[in-house]
C-alpha cells in the first residue's frame, strides 16, 4: 500500500505547503491569490511563501534535467 502526505500524521500547515507544492508541480498556472492565502492562513509569511515556491521548483527543475539525462537509470 503507499500512503502520501494527505493520509500521513502531519500538522495542517505541512499538509497546506504540500498541496501548494503539488499544483505547483502539476500546474503551476493553476494556482491563484487563494492558494496563498491558505498558506498565510497557516503561519507563512511573503518570504516563507517565496522560499517553498523556489525550493519546490528547484528540485522540479533539477529532476527533469536528472530524467532527461538518463541520471540514475541502468
């Protein structure tokens, strides 16, 4: 069975950073003014808000440059 984050024991404000990381990695186009009010809701500021959005793009950034690449296959 695999379990995700929606089902893990987190607090709300990790489950609300995880849902903005995952449209952010689904579609970024999609999220809205609401989205970031749902973090703020939950204790981020502008600049925490700003770090998750460049940490998260980062690692999707450098994976598909891993995955184009063939890093890590046999």
């Amino acid at each position: 069975m695999q379990e995700d984050y929606r089902s893990a024991p987190i607090s709300e404000q990790d489950r609300v950073m995880l849902d903005y990381v995952a449209q952010l990695t689904r579609d970024a186009t999609r999220l809205s003014r609401e989205d970031h009010e749902r973090l703020r809701a939950v204790g981020f500021d502008d600049r925490g808000i700003l770090q998750i959005t460049l940490i998260a793009s980062w690692f999707n950034y450098i994976n598909r440059v891993a995955d184009a690449l063939g890093v890590g296959r046999d």
